[in-house]
C-alpha cells in the first residue's frame, strides 16, 4: 500500500504538556510528542492509562495550553492564534468526542439544544426552523430520528448518548475529530455500532480522525496508522497492518503479545511476554528510555541517553537504541 | 464429576419504583470442583446479580431470590440465614469484585485485612495468621513480602492491589471462588499479569472459579467452559471450544461478530443493532428476538426451551427445532479460519 502525496492536515511538533505536581515537582504527562495526520486518515494513538493520550488530544485542541512545541494545522500555527475570530475559525474545524457519554452531556439540556450549540456559537443558523432541521437532519445522520430532539440524555442508553455527542460534533462541519476513547465506556455489541458509524461519517464527509484508545484491537480495526505511548513520549508509529505484524519497540511488542483473543486454542498456545511491574510515575520518570525500568532488553545505553525518535524503516518511526547503531555501539 | 455448585431456575427481582426488575430469569447452571467457568454477556444481563445471589450479598429489602436453588454441596443456599451464610463466605466462597480500591480498606494495613478472614474462619492465632499473609502475599506475587505486608492500600499500584485481593480471597482455601470483572479496571499488560496469577492459582489451589466477564479474550485465555448470558438468562452453555468455534445461538454469533480480532484484517464489524431488552417488562418470548436477524414468528411469543447440541453443549434458540430452516453463522463470527 504505497501511499503517495498525501496531504498533511495536522503537523505536531514536540508538544510537551506539564502540570504541577505539589511542592517539589511537575508531572511530565506528555514530554515531546511529534506525529504528523494526513487528511481523511484516522490516526490511533493507543497506551496504558495514565500515558499521555488525552492530554495529547486535549493539548492539540487547546483545552490546556501548551508547555512547548508547537501544532500547525493547514501549516497554520494554531497555538499562537490570537485574535477571537482566528481561535473561533479553528473551533469550527476540530471538535472532539468525549469518552463518558454519561458526563459528557449537560443533562439540563435537550438534544436539540446540546447538538444546536455549536450551530448557534458559530451562527450558522439563520431561523428557527432552519436550526432545527439542522438538527433533524444530524440526529438522522446518526441514526437517531427528530422525536428524539426534545428529550433529555437520561433517557438515552450510552450508544445513544455517544451518537448524540457524534451529533454535536459533526454540527458545525467540522475536518478534523478527536475522538477520547469514544467506545470504551459501551458494550461491545454497541461499540461496533459506534465504530461503523464513525467509519461511515469518515467515508461520506471526507473527515479525518485521531482515535484515542487503549484497546489496541479497536484502534487497529478503526485506523489507518497507529501511535504508541508509553510514559509521556511516542515510541513507536507506522501503518496499523505493520504494526501488528512488525512491532519493533519491545514495549509494543509486549503490549501486543498481553492482549487475549477469543481463540481458546491460540491462547492455550501462545507465548506471552509479560512485563513486569508496573507503569513507573510521571513525576520522576527514568532517565534515559522510559520504559528501560521494564524492558526485557534493556542495556546500559538505555538509563544514560534518551532514545532517537527515527524512521527504523520507510514509514516505520520508532524510538529505541535497538534500532540504532550508533547507540548499540557505545553501549558494546 | 463432582458437582460444586449447582443453580436451578434461578429467578431474582428487585423492586424499584419503577416496578420489580426481573434482574435474572430461570438461570440454571452447575459448576464442578476445580474447573472455570465463565459468564459473559453484555453490560445489565444478569451476570452481578447472579453471582451476588450466590454470595447471598443481594441489597437487602429491594433485592430477592424469588424462585430457585443454589446447591453448594448439597445445600440450598437460596434458604440458608445469614448466620450461616457468614461461615460460607469468604471461606467456602469467595468473592472478588472489579474495583480494588473500594474492596480494599484504605485505612487498615494489607496483613491486617488479609489476616481477618483467617482468625475468624481459621482459629488463627496473631502469629501464624501474620505468617501465612506473608506466604500468600508471595503466592500472588508481591515482592519483599515481610515489608509490604504492614503497608496500606495506596502505598500499592491498581495491579498490585488486585493481587492483594486475590490474595484475600484465596485466604481460607475456598472451593469457588466468584472473580466478577477481575481485571477490567486493568490496563491490558497488568491484565496479562492476573490472568497467568490466576491460572497459576489454580492449578495449585484447585479452587473453582467462576469468572464474570465481557470480554471474549479473557474467557478464551481462562475458561474451560461458557455461560452466555441475555437479558437475564444462559442462552448458550458449553465448553470453550464449543462457544468458540461452533456456536450456535444467534447472540453468540453477533457478540463474535461485532468484536474486532487482532488477529485479522476483516475489515467490517457486524454490530448487533438496536439495545438490551428492559428488564422492566421483559419479552415474552426470546429475550433477544427484537435485535435477532433470524427472529421468526415463534420466537415472538414463546421462550425457546435449552436444546442439546453435545452433550456438554446447549443452546435455547428456536433455530434448533426441526422445523426451523437452516442458518449458518455470519463469517465475522468464525473465529481462527477454518477448523
Ligand atoms: N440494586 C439494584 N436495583 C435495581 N436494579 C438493579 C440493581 N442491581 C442490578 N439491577 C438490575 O439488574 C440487571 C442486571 O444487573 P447486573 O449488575 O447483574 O448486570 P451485569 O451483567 O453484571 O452488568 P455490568 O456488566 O454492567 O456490571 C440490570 O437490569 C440492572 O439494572
Ligand atoms: N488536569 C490535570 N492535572 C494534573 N495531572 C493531570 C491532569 N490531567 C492529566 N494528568 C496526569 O497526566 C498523565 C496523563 O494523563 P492522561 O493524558 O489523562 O492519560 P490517558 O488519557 O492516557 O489515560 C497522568 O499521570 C494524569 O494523572
Ligand atoms: S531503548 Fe533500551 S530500554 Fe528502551 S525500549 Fe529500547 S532496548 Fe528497551
Ligand atoms: S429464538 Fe428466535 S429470536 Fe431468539 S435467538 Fe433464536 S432465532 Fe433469534
Ligand atoms: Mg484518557
Ligand atoms: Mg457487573
């Protein structure tokens, strides 16, 4: 699958996302990411919890402000908007979904009114009446009907609520979603519902996604390339297919390889790399790789020098001294 | 074999002001000494409530068994009182929930909750029951054991914690052990850790285990055998290897169906479309006859009986009378290619 001249919608380059952590520290939730989203693709960024993900997707959507780096979108710096108008144009063009479809939806409000509110921020309703057909038409869009307009979220089951949160985003015709962990709070028989939807939405309107996730067979079902997290950084990103066939980094290896399938006799066979431990804390993250506290083939290179983030292969980024002469070298 | 546990035509509603919610419908099933077995089924269908009923950890007043029997060798615990009750659980029974943190007492040290069960189900003195928390905490893995055991719960990690509830569980050498969601707040390489914890634990302890579950994966890494659970009842029971691979009821085939395999390149997921049924005003037929692509007239009005397919194999669909026609399961549902 060559892929030739594709479009960059989103470039993000060395975003890092701190907060602060008591007297002594700062927590380093996301430390240099850099990945770039081509147009009508759909980006998975998949981790443990606690990596990094939303606060990546939330950073990129400017609901934290950035520590450093930098995000362009269509070659436009959005971090450095200033002016109203420009921020509002950029609102216009990334939404996001939110992964609660309980607390994401003010339950004082009517589905017409919650999907109706980016319509009336950005005025893009002249009448009454073409309000709602507005909304009509996206609760249809999402396989919902309009009787569905005036009743609350508390009458809705969570797949409903999550189409209606599907609803409001695509309300204002947005290019580009990010999609926090959008299935995980349904049943799997709901999520795929979800998933088809969000696919078909993709397929009609030209959208281009980043789905975070942390089950890596949903990510690797719904996405074209994947990104994986570890600890803040990125460690490894290329097409979903090579992921799965070729992991490189050992922490997606491992990752791969902990994930059970519904086939008694291949886990009955199976080889597991099962790391040990747990996810060290942000705040005084290991020197070095990140992940070196729980490698299988960690070396000494790996506590002293912080792995390059390089393309391993065509396509193929990867951050680890195994894939790097220079550093397998000093290490000897 | 030798027969554990049996459920007969379990019913339990619990009264709400809505009006009584028929929580679990007629489950029947048996679980023998030292095999696992795993209920699964999507969010609502029954799986808590049947094995809190088995516990007897109903909510009181609102919650009730309202017909059927749970035999644990040889008695009825659907009509034990709860002095007796108090002697099963945690010793004969036990039980471990989806959340660590809230089954762990943050402000008591982890020996001194795992010692409890022991000085009151064992006659343990002070000493010995600090000695065998120790061992117990090795059994499951927590390294420097001696130190650890006078730590509190948030001095440990979510995996560490569900270890130390493992543990607490497996205290007194229970027969069954009931793990509802065990590794579900778990991210997915902790869950690789309990899951070989768990089978490691029982092979050596024997125990039990009956494993609550909607995850797919993890019953086809833990379960020797399946109850698929809908709408309040089994609609299909079997071994592993029978739910996996040759499954015979439509529900079955649609929650196969609408999970992605990592394993392959399908590109398509087929969703079972429309929702639960309200356990309120259940169906009168097929629990599942509203979101069945197969759903006949019959299916409508009267419940499908269980049928033998094996016999270790059931499954209540219509689709298996002889009169039904013939309908094979969708190719997304066929699990491993060809077999
Ligand atoms: N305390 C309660 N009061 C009223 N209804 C209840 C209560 N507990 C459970 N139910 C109802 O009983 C049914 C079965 O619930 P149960 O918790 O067993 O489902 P489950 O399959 O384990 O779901 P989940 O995977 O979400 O935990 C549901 O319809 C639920 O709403
Ligand atoms: N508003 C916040 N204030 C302080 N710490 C935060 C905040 N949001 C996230 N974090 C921390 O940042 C890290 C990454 O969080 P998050 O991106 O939410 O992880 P994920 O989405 O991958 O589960 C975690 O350690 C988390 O506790
Ligand atoms: S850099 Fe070193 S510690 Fe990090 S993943 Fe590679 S081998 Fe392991
Ligand atoms: S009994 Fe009828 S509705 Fe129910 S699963 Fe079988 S075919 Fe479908
Ligand atoms: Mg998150
Ligand atoms: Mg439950």
């Amino acid at each position: 699958m060559a892929v030739v001249e594709r479009e960059k919608l989103l470039e993000v380059k060395n975003l890092k996302k701190y907060f602060p952590a008591g007297k002594k520290g700062v927590l380093q939730a996301v430390d240099g990411v850099s990945f770039d989203i081509y147009k009508g693709e759909t980006l998975g960024l998949v981790g443990e919890s606690g990596c990094g993900k939303s606060t990546t997707g939330r950073t990129i959507i400017r609901l934290y402000d950035a520590t450093d780096g930098e995000v362009f979108y269509e070659g436009e710096d959005v971090h450095n908007k200033k002016s109203r108008s420009e921020l509002k144009k950029f609102n216009r063009k990334m939404q996001m979904i939110f992964q609660d479809p309980y607390a994401s939806l003010n339950p004082r409000m009517t589905v017409k009114d919650i999907i109706a509110e980016g319509i009336d921020i950005h005025g893009l309703a002249k009448t009454t009446k073409e309000r709602n057909e507005r909304v009509y038409e996206l609760l249809e869009t999402v396989g919902l009907n309009r009787e569905h307009a005036n009743r609350y979220p508390h009458e809705f089951s969570g797949g409903q609520r999550q189409r209606i949160g599907i609803a409001r985003a695509l309300a204002v015709d947005p290019d580009f979603i990010i999609a926090d962990e959008p299935i995980s709070a349904l049943d799997v028989s709901i999520q795929a519902q979800v998933v088809n939807l969000m696919m078909e939405l993709q397929k009609e309107r030209g959208l281009t996604y980043l789905f975070i996730a942390h089950d890596l067979s949903m990510v690797k079902h719904i996405s074209d390339r994947v990104g994986v997290m570890y600890l803040g950084n990125i460690v490894e990103l290329t097409t979903s297919d090579e992921l799965y066939e070729e992991p490189l980094h050992p922490y997606t290896q491992a990752l791969l390889s902990a994930i059970p399938v519904p086939d008694p006799e291949l886990e009955r066979s199976r080889e597991r790399i099962i790391l040990e431990g747990d996810v060290p804390s942000p705040i005084n993250p290991p020197s070095g790789c990140r992940f070196r506290t729980r490698c299988p083939h960690a070396m000494d290179v790996c506590a002293a020098v912080k792995p390059k983030w390089q393309e391993a292969r065509e396509g193929h980024w990867v951050a680890c001294h195994l894939y790097d002469e220079e550093a397998v070298k000093q290490n000897n | 074999m030798d027969k554990l546990l049996e459920l007969e035509n379990l019913h339990v509603s619990f009264q709400t002001y809505g009006g009584e919610v028929k929580a679990v419908r007629g489950v029947s099933f048996t679980l023998e000494k030292g095999e696992s077995l795993a209920i699964v089924g999507e969010s609502g269908s029954g799986k808590s409530v049947t094995s809190k009923a088995v516990m007897r950890l109903l909510p009181n007043k609102i919650g009730s068994i309202k017909e059927g029997s749970i035999r644990f060798e040889g008695k009825d615990l659907a009509k034990a009182t709860e002095r007796e009750m108090e002697k099963i659980r945690g010793s004969e029974i036990s039980m471990i929930f989806q959340d660590p943190m809230t089954s762990l007492n943050p402000t008591m040290t982890i020996g001194k909750q795992i010692m409890e069960g022991l000085r009151k189900h064992q006659n343990m003195n002070k000493s010995e029951a600090k000695e065998r928390s120790i061992n117990l905490l090795k059994l499951v893995g927590i390294p420097n054991p001696e130190l650890r055991v006078d730590e509190y719960p948030h001095q440990f990690s979510g995996g560490m914690r569900q270890r130390v509830v493992i543990a607490i569980a497996l205290a007194c050498n229970p027969k069954v052990l009931i793990a509802d969601e065990p590794t579900t707040a778990l991210d997915v390489t902790i869950q690789a850790q309990i899951l070989d914890l768990m089978r490691d634990l029982q092979d050596k302890t024997g125990t039990a285990i009956i494993l609550i579950t909607h995850d797919l994966g993890v019953v086809a890494n833990l379960a020797q055998r399946v109850a698929v659970m809908y709408g309040g009842m089994i609609v299909e029971t079997g071994t592993a290897d029978e739910i996996f691979y040759k499954p015979k009821h439509p529900y079955t085939w649609g929650l196969l169906a609408s999970m992605p395999k990592i394993n392959s390149d399908s590109k398509e997921l087929l969703a079972i479309p429309g929702t639960p049924p309200d356990l309120m005003n259940p169906p009168k037929g097929c629990p599942f006859a509203a979101r069945c692509p197969h759903a006949m007239e019959v299916c409508i009005d009267h419940m499908p009986d269980a049928t033998d397919v094996s016999s270790t194999h059931k499954a209540a669909c219509w689709l298996l009378d002889e009169r039904a026609p013939k309908v094979e399961p969708p190719e997304a549902a066929v699990v491993g290619g060809a077999r």
